[in-house]
C-alpha cells in the first residue's frame, strides 16, 4: 500500500480502486443509456417507416380502385338501341333490337325495310332549340310518313348541351329519360319524344326535374311499366351509355351514312344523306330532301308495305 492510499483511507477518502470502481459503473450506465437511445431511435425509425409504408400502400390501393373503377365494363345498354339509335316503323311499332354494352361501338340495325322506304335518322339533344324548331316543323310530316310504312325513323338523343342547364345535367338527364323509355316501353317512343320537345325548357335554365319528367311520361297514353321507367330514371340507369353513344356520335364514323362524325344537333340523314337545311325549317324544304334522298325509289305520296323485324344473325 502507498502512502497516498494510507492517507486516503486514514482520512476516510476512497480508494484508488473505489473511484476506479464508480468511474467503470458510471460508463457502464452510459453506455446504457445511450444503447436505450439508440433502440428508441430505432423504433422511432421503424414506427415512421411503417407509417410511410402504410400511407404508401393506402395510396396504391387509391390508384387501383381508381383505375378499376376507370377501366371496369359498363353495364348494357338500353334495348332497343342497338345501333344507339330506336328504330320506329309503320303504326308507330319499334324495331325490336337486342341491349349492348354501354361502351360497345354501335352495330347498325338492320332494318330490311321495303325498298321504296325511307330511312330517317335524327341525332337530337333534348335542349337543343333548334332541335324543337326542327320537330315542331317536321314533326307532324315524318309522323305521317312512319304511320303509313313509307319510312322509318331512328332517333339518337345524345347529350351535348349537357353544361348548359346550370348545372343539373338536363341533357344527360333527358336522354337517359329516353332511354328508359326505349328499355320499358318502345312503341310509345314516338309519342314520348313528341312530348318532350312539346315542354322544351330554354337552353340556359335548369331544365326539367327528373320527377317532372316522369309527370310527362306518365301523360303519354301509350307509357306502360312506368314503375320500372321511374327507378331506371332515378338509378340513372343509361347514363354511362349516353356518355358513351355522345363520345361515339362525336368521334364517328356514322355507319352507312354520308358523314363521317355528328357535329351538332340536330343532325338529319335520310337513307344516309345529310340534310343541310336552311333556317327557319320548312315542311316543304324538308319533303323535298326527302324525295331527292329517296331518289326513284320513292315519292312522299307512296304506300309501302310495313317494316319487318330484322332477322337476327
């Protein structure tokens, strides 16, 4: 023993090895504590990663449902519209057409009509006024030549005014109404489009309601499964297929037409033929085209045989 060490201990101060003891302990306890720093670093690390991870993960999932639902095929469209269009034939009877898909490319009806009768097509939006200007001044005319057998009528409601209702979508709405229509009860078309260009609202407004477009099909003496039109307009049912058939008319081509794309509305063909009419419309304009059109085939005053079901392929 030293006597540093005697000292010490006769003077009640620790030893060299006690301090050297405490000194070893104490970095012993640092070294602890800073290997529990680490470890709650650690986990503060992989608690943050795991967050990220799952955020990650929950915005994957997001982009998957969103592509899905994007890509996901649409449900059928609506019978009787095959060709995007109803077909209207003597007495006012549709052209039976199986249902499609909404965002199928359409296939022409084949309507093997008499060969001296004329095919009429309109492409209409049901907030077009020019669309109204042209029916109520042809109306009455093309109603005289279904009823007879002389021709046939396809209507094709497209929605291309669809932003101009303030925002309630009237256009969308209307033709999706037609559609409906065109599912439940096809032979009262006519009459249905009649009236809804009888009651018109002016582009610009908020158009008609849903609940007061049902009123109006309801008052068409010839409606039947109004039940069924109500919650097909309500679910709107068809408005896939009328964003659809609106993309297809736009885009084109137009089968068996002179035209290759609908480029506003209303767009008439007769056998195929554009009608490029002069405003405000005329009857007599009109009857002319549709002879011309019809060539030597068929005169205005003719009386065909009736329209008969397509065969089916």
């Amino acid at each position: 023993m030293t006597d540093s060490d005697s000292d010490d201990q006769q003077n009640g101060a620790p030893s060299g090895s006690s301090r050297g003891q405490r000194r070893a302990a104490a970095r012993a306890k640092a070294q602890a504590a800073r290997q529990r720093q680490k470890a709650r670093a650690r986990r503060g690390r992989w608690a943050i990663q795991g967050a990220l991870g799952l955020v990650i993960i929950a915005v994957i999932v997001g982009i998957v449902l969103v592509v899905t639902q994007s890509v996901r095929p649409e449900g059928p469209g609506p019978a009787n519209m095959a060709g995007d269009g109803i077909t209207i034939g003597r007495d006012f009877k549709a052209v039976p057409a199986d249902a499609q898909s909404a965002s199928a490319a359409p296939s022409p009806t084949t309507t093997a009509a008499a060969a001296d009768t004329v095919k009429i097509s309109v492409y209409l939006d049901y907030l077009c006024p020019i669309c109204g200007s042209f029916g109520a001044t042809n109306n009455e005319y093309i109603k005289g030549l279904v009823e007879s057998g002389a021709a046939t009528v396809d209507y094709h409601p497209i929605a291309i005014l669809t932003n101009q209702s303030l925002g309630t979508k009237y256009s969308q709405r209307a033709a999706n109404a037609a559609a409906c229509v065109a599912t439940y009860s096809p032979d009262a078309f006519f009459d249905f489009n009649t009236a809804m260009f009888a009651k018109q609202p002016k582009e610009g407004t908020a158009g008609l309601t849903d609940a007061a477009i049902l009123t109006l099909i309801k008052g068409v003496p010839k409606i039947t499964q109004t039940d069924s039109i109500a919650r097909c307009i309500s679910d709107k049912t068809y408005v896939p297929w009328v964003v659809s058939a609106t993309q297809r008319a736009l885009d084109g081509p137009i089968a068996g037409s002179s035209i290759g794309k609908v480029q506003g509305t209303p767009t008439v063909l007769v056998n195929g033929q554009e009608y490029k009419a002069t405003t405000p419309f005329t009857t007599a304009e009109f009857s002319n085209f549709v002879v011309t059109a019809a060539g030597n085939s068929y005169s205005d005053t003719a009386t065909s045989s009736a329209t008969p079901t397509p065969t089916k392929k």
